[in-house]
C-alpha cells in the first residue's frame, strides 16, 4: 500500500464544554466539575472520573425531570446548556468528549 492510496481516518472532536479538576491529596482522589458544582470523592483518578461521569448524567437527568424548578434557581439555572448537551450524549463516551480534565492537589 502506498501513501497515496492510504487513506487516514478522520478524527473529530466536540468543543469543550465542561471542566473536571481531578485533585489528590494523601489518600484519596477528588474529581470537581466547576460548571456544575457537582464533586466526587473516590481512591483512584479513574474512580473519580467514573464517578463525576455518573454525577453529571444523574444530575441531567434529575434537572430535567424538575426542569421548571432547576431552570429558575438561581444557582442552578445557568446549566441548562450543558444538561442539554450531557442530555444529548448517547453513552459515556460522548460525555467524555464534552469535557477537559485537568490535574491539581487538594489544598487544606
């Protein structure tokens, strides 16, 4: 096969839209997703992940179920973008594709 006739696989990436801070300190692993307020707590970075993965459907799906409440708090009503685009995903590798990680230490 010669490079002409290859031909690369396409690669598309969705446009960031929330953020997880995956946080240690001495023994656990803390996964904070800022946009939402949501926070998880778990042993391991990939636990944690898993964890706010989970935290963001069910709380898209809890604020959609109460969409008239969740809308008009005033904490709150600004997610409505990112319930209708973690709403949107088909599994948790479409939720995957809405975020950007990003690694620090939990500060006492």
């Amino acid at each position: 096969m010669t490079l002409a006739t290859y031909n690369s696989p396409k690669i598309s990436l969705s446009e960031k839209r929330l953020t997880v801070i995956l946080a240690r300190d001495k023994t656990l692993v803390c996964a904070f997703c800022p946009e939402l307020d949501l926070v998880t707590e778990m042993a391991t970075p990939n636990e944690a992940l898993e964890d706010i993965l989970e935290a963001m459907q069910d709380y898209a799906a809890e604020y959609l179920e109460e969409l008239e409440i969740y809308q008009n708090a005033p904490n709150r009503g600004h997610h409505l973008p990112y319930i209708r685009a973690i709403a949107a995903c088909k599994d948790a590798w479409d939720i995957r594709m809405l975020i950007e990680i990003q690694h620090g230490r939990v500060q006492v």
